[in-house]
C-alpha cells in the first residue's frame, strides 16, 4: 500500500478553496459589508509635478449623501512608516498621503471624498475642484542614470551598485575575437490583478480592522501601527482571497491610508476600492529598464567577458531598484564579469516588485545576448549554453544546491524537436507560414522566509492548519492541506485551512516564490508537536489501549497510533482516542527559519529552466504569433503538479504579453499614463495563447526544506521573452531589441512568402 507521501506530495490535487472561489462564495477583501459603512473615493491630481493651492470642497459638500471631503488640513496625523525587522513596515511610497501639498507624479492622491453610496463619493470626487502651481515634469523614456553614490539606498535598504565583479570584464572584453555589445529595453509594465486593491477600515475602541487583499498581512500590519501610532496588537489585518497580485499587493499603497484615516474621523467603517485607472498611477509598476550587455567569447563560443550595465527609472522621492542583475553572475562560467546599475528619477508613482522583479527584466537582456553572440559565431543556441554551463555559482565561489540546466536543455530539446532547427533566417515553413525557432534560459532566486504555524487534530477525525501567509491564487490553501495530510494521514477533504489573518501565527509574504519552501518546516514541525501530544494522551489517559506505554514506544501513521512492535495493523485513529480520552483536540506549533539573505551560504540556491519558442510568422499580412512554447523548469520537487503547472502557464502566457504587447505610456504632455484601462494596456488573452507545454524535472532540493521543494510562482516569466524575439528574428530577420515588438519593427523584415 503506497504511504501517505507517496500519494499526496506530488499528488495533483484541485484547489480545495475552488469550488468556494466557483460558486462565488470566497468573500474577497472588497465583498464584506458592515453596518454603517461608508465609501471612499481619492480625488487624483491632474498633473505630474507641482504645488496644490487651492482645493475647493464647497460644491463636492453639498452633494447628497456626501460625509466629508478629507484634504491635507482636515484628515488627521498619518505617520510615515519605515522598514523594521525582516518584512515588517515596508512601502515603496513612503510619504504619507497629504502629507505635503507637493505633487510628484499624476494620478497622485490630493483629497478624499467620503459618502453613503459609493455613486455618491465618486460624485463628490469629481466635483472637487484643484488649482495648481504647474512645474515642468519628467516623464521622458529614454533613461540616463542620476547622480547617484557608490552605495544607494533601497525599498530594502542600502545597496552597492557595484552588484557583482570579477576578473578584468574591460581587457577581456577588449581583447575578445567575438563580441556583442547591445542594449535592451524593457518598457514600464503594470500589473493587472483581475480584484482591484481595495480596503474596508474599521476602528472600535482604538483598535483597527482592515480587510485587504494583501500579499503579506503582517507587514500591512506593522505599516499601520507605525502610521497610526498604534501597538501592533491593536491591528488586525484580514485577507482571506486575493484575485491575484503580481507583486502589487506585497506592500501597502497610500489609498489602505486614507481609508483608515477617514475612517478614524468619521467613526465609521470605511470601504474604498482603487479604479482600473488608479492601478496604473498609484499602486506600483514594473520599471523601464535600458540594459548595455557587454559579451565577449571565443570564436567557439566560450565566454571571456560578460558585462551588464542596466538602469531603471523610479520615483521622485521613493528608492525603488529593479535588480536586473541578480541572476547575471552565477549564471554561466566567465571569468571576466561586472554588473553595474544606476537610476533615473522620473515624475510617475513608484515602481514596486512585478511577478519575477530583476530577473525577468534582466535575463531578457542576457539571454537575448547570448542568443545574439550564438547567431554571430554560428553556433547553435543551446549549444553555446552548454559550452557555458558553470560547475560552481563562480560569483560566490560555492556550489548549486541543485542544478539541472542541461538536463531543461536536453528535455527541452527533445519535447520541441530542436534538432530539426534549420538556423537560416525564414527557412523554416509549414502550412504557408514562416516559422522562427527560438530558445533560452530562466533562473529564480529560491530561499526560505521564517514561518509559523499551528495543527491541531481533532475528535471528529479532521485536522486544521492555520498559517497567516496568504494564498494569492497560487494555491497556498492546497498546499497547507497537503502537507498537513501528509504529516497526519488526514484526508484533504477533511482538513480545515486558516490563513490571511493576523491573528494567527505568523507566516511570510506571498512573494519572491518562496511560500511553499518556507511553509514546509513549520507545518511539519507543528504536525509532530500535535501528534506529539495526542501520544502523550494516549499513555496517560485511563482506559486508553496504550495506557502502560510510554510515548516513545509509540508510532504514528497515517492517522493511526500504534506500538511500534506490533506493527500499524493494530493501530487506533486519533479520532477514537481523542473521544475516549474526553479531548476535543490536541494541538501543536511549529516554527522555520529563514534562509533568505544568509550573509554565509554554504550553497547557492536557484530554481533553473529553459523555454522553447515557436512563432509563426505571415509576412503578407505583419502577423507574428506564437504558435508553440515548451517549457523545462527545475524547482525541486513538485508539491501539486497541477497547481506547479498552472504557474508555469500562467507566467508564459504573462510573458507572451512581455514580449508582444504589454507597455504602459505616458503622455508627454501631462505625464499621465494614456492607456490606463484594460483595453488599451494590451495583455495576451486566450486567442493569444496556444497549447502550452510544461515539464518538471522533479529534483528535490534538500538544502531548501525535508521534501526539497522550492518556488514556481515566478520563474516561468523569465527567459520567455527572449526566446520570443530570437524565435521573431529566426523567421524574420528582425532583430527587436525593446519590448515590446511592434508591427511596425517586423515591417523591415526581408523575408517573403
Ligand atoms: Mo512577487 S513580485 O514577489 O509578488
């Protein structure tokens, strides 16, 4: 009979917060209601940079149903937040709302209407009238770095910008028989979860609620007891469903403020939900970046010299770095490496964490490079991977924990049928359609943030975990499940998830894919402290079968207490024992330690993987699509496969929008982003996608967690970008070097039906 591992880690199991979510029952953060409540709507400035002087209320006031119009002289103290230990205390915009009559960026919250309906705030909203000090803004795209120090200052902290160095990158450069020097741009992206962000306030005797849709509930608590001076204890944050974040929700917004504020003023509860416009200005955005990649190689192929210099814009007074070279010094063998960056302040909200911050910016440049320096030297792309495949992290100088590159290449490969790969430009047809083959690699930090959490077993035979993580539509819910079934032989379906509270013990953020990885530990800990429990019950309960023994004679399995020498067959359920025993629940906790940030790793950590591309491409009409993607990802071992793969796919299809259509504008003219709605900002949608292939290598990783699990929430966006254009340049001859590619770029191509 297989164990209980066997069947469910790696087990493909449905979300068991699904048929919730598909029946409308899953209460997101803006679907509560409470007596009494009122609803907010932020007046935003229509201009980039500047000075408020007059905000006129008078008419907004008289409307029906209008509470208050709260400003910067009416809306109480805000304090700023600053960051503690850990993730405690974090926001990218760190002025507090009102809190200068200075406007930095358009779209910039000046005012607050509050009022019984929510037709009626957005009435009064628009009715409120600003009159500004026009200054000249700075929206331009083309980026220059600042003046900026050697060591610069973070969301996180300071930073050296100088990331990584090695060797003499110039000489070997200089010297090199092969070179490729070419710069890569990556436009400013905005996340677009389906739930827009939105909090609900509640005050009650100097206490605050907030229901939410946070990525990380303790950090939004630890924001707002720093802002409204309270102690941690007397915040409550809740965030039982997220339609999903990408980053944009891991740290709280000026609006989650306001709402509070104005809720303390009026003594109401106070709802407030951002428009699809307001996503685009006020809740974060992944950067622009303008990336110089410097290769140098042999003429067969083997790196002399890597070089990446890369800038992002960000915030007039906020410290966003979108780290593009994260991955860039452990990726491939060379002995001569610099990463280097630099910022330029511009007149937008600030940029924040997007779904694989860095890497996915970042390893489009490199690996579009590499792809670059593969068509120069003629050498087939995956091949000069291979030539550079590192044995150690040459950056570190330790070893991977685990690294299958090769073999995502080689199963890859396989799955695509890349041999078939004829390399000349629009030599490649089916159907009366170009074809263009195109590859490349992805990598994604793996770590383990602290975690806590609780297991109790109960007498009617289920079990309950409960962990104030979040599950963000990645399907943390199922994975708590099944790794508490694991542990306790429960079934799924009879096992209770509790997270996104406060109040219980506290779990990590829904970021940088580590939830799964960090998870592990705790639960498993806590799962054997309540097993623990329930042994010492059943040796020191009269009556109970087990009463003589002592604990350690004792075995649990599959939900069953037996003694060791007589083997499972005799085993008794928890359940029996609990009710004989009077005990409603035995109860048990247990705790992770974090890995992430370790100043001394004895291993380097990373999930790995690779993508192949296949776009069609029709020159009479300009359509380039992407026609077939393969996908190899090495991220230990697969928890749910069904779950893993759906990450994967989504991140793909996330990429397909990377490389073909995502950008956000700004208008010269007032500095606003222009297509700040869903259809304008293009996304790829089903018609866009075809059928998705995705394969686990399956390795666990044992330096991460016991079951060597690591993340998949992210990596599957990195790399995809750069296969799509190397595959765009395969069938036409146009090599596009800013994303995203444009009909109007292929226009040039010299390859004809
Ligand atoms: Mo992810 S950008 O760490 O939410």
């Amino acid at each position: 009979m297989p164990t209980a591992q066997e069947t469910v880690i790696g087990r493909s199991t449905p979300r068991v917060d699904g048929p919730l979510k598909v029946t409308g029952t899953a209460h997101y953060a803006s679907d509560h209601y409470f007596p009494g409540m009122l609803y907010a709507v932020p007046v935003e400035a229509t201009i980039a940079s500047g000075r408020v002087l007059k905000i006129d209320t008078a008419a907004a006031e008289k409307m029906p149903g209008v509470r208050a119009i709260f400003h910067r002289e009416n809306i109480g103290k805000i304090f700023r937040s600053s960051p503690g230990q850990g993730f405690d205390g974090i926001v990218d915009e760190r002025r507090p709302p009102f809190a200068d009559d200075v406007v930095r960026y358009y779209g910039q919250y000046i005012a607050l209407a509050v009022a019984d309906t929510f037709e009626s705030a957005k009435a009064a909203a628009d009715g409120v009238r600003a009159t500004y000090e026009k200054h000249e803004h700075n929206v331009e795209r083309n980026l220059q770095a600042d003046d900026e120090p050697d060591e610069v200052v973070t969301t996180f902290g300071p930073v050296k910008r100088l990331q990584s160095e090695r060797g003499d990158p110039e000489k070997a450069f200089a010297n090199a028989p092969a070179k490729i020097d070419q710069t890569y741009v990556t436009p400013t992206e905005t996340h677009n979860p389906i739930e827009l962000q939105a909090t609900i306030a509640l005050w009650d005797d100097g206490k605050l609620t907030i229901y939410e849709e946070s990525q990380g509930v303790f950090n939004l608590r630890g924001v707002l007891a720093q802002m409204f001076g309270l102690e941690k204890e007397n915040v409550s944050v809740i965030t039982r469903f997220v339609g999903s974040g990408f980053g944009s929700k891991l740290w709280p917004w000026s609006h989650c403020a306001l709402a509070v504020a104005a809720a303390r003023q009026l003594g109401k509860p106070v709802k407030l939900v951002i428009s699809r416009r307001m996503m685009f200005q006020a809740v974060g955005h992944r950067p622009r970046t303008q990336q110089r990649v410097r290769l140098g190689a042999k003429a067969d192929g083997k790196l002399l010299s890597l070089q990446h210099d890369y800038l992002n814009h960000h915030a007039i007074l906020d410290s966003y770095h979108e780290d593009c070279g994260e991955a860039t010094p452990f990726l491939y063998s060379v002995p001569n490496l610099r990463v280097k960056f630099g910022r330029a302040r511009r007149n937008v909200g600030s940029p924040t964490a997007m779904r694989g911050p860095g890497a996915v910016p970042g390893l489009y440049a490199i690996e579009s490079a590499m792809n670059e320096l593969a068509a120069e030297l003629e050498i087939d792309p995956v091949r000069l991977r291979v030539l550079n495949e590192p044995k150690i992290d040459e950056s570190l100088g330790i070893p991977f924990s685990s690294r299958h590159m090769l073999e995502c290449y080689e199963l890859g490969a396989e799955k695509f049928g890349w041999s078939k790969r004829k390399p000349e430009i629009g030599s490649m047809q089916r159907d009366g359609l170009i074809l263009g083959w195109g590859a490349a690699g992805c990598a994604w930090v793996a770590a383990r943030f602290p975690a806590e959490a609780n297991v109790e077993l109960r007498d009617d035979g289920t079990a309950r975990v409960a962990c104030g993580t979040q599950d963000i539509g990645t399907g943390t819910y199922t994975i708590l499940a099944q790794l508490t079934s694991e542990k306790t032989g429960v079934p799924i379906e009879k096992i209770e998830v509790a997270l996104g509270d406060t109040s219980l013990p506290e779990g990590p953020i829904s970021g940088g894919s580590m939830v799964t990885g960090s998870l592990i530990p705790a639960v498993f800990e806590a799962a054997e402290h309540a097993i623990a429990a329930l042994l010492t019950i059943a040796t020191s309960t009269p009556g109970l079968p087990f009463e003589k023994r002592k604990p350690n004679e004792l075995a649990f399995e599959a939900g069953k207490v037996f003694v060791q020498t007589e083997g499972a067959a005799k085993g008794v359920p928890f359940a029996d024992l609990l009710k004989r025993a009077n005990t409603r629940l035995v109860t048990g906790s247990g705790k992770g330690e974090s890995t992430f940030g370790n100043p001394e790793p004895k291993f380097s950590t990373h999930s790995f993987g690779c993508h192949f591309v296949e776009v069609t491409w029709q020159p009479e009409i300009a359509r380039l699509r992407v026609n077939r993607v393969v996908t190899v990802i090495d991220a230990g071992r697969i928890i749910n496969p069904l779950a893993g793969r759906n990450q994967i796919e989504g991140a793909v299809v996330m990429g397909i929008g990377m490389a073909l259509f995502e950008e956000t504008s700004y208008d010269p003219q007032n500095g606003a982003p222009i297509n700040s709605n869903l259809a304008d900002y293009i996304m790829a949608v089903n018609a866009d996608v075809p059928k998705l292939e995705v394969h686990f290598l399956d390795y666990p990783d044992k330096e991460i967690n016991e079951l060597g699990a690591r993340g998949i929430g992210e990596i599957g966006l990195a790399g995809i970008a750069a296969a799509i254009t190397d595959a765009t340049y395969h069938a036409t001859g146009v090599r596009v070097r800013e994303l995203p590619i444009k009909i109007e770029d292929l226009l040039t191509s010299s390859v004809v039906s």
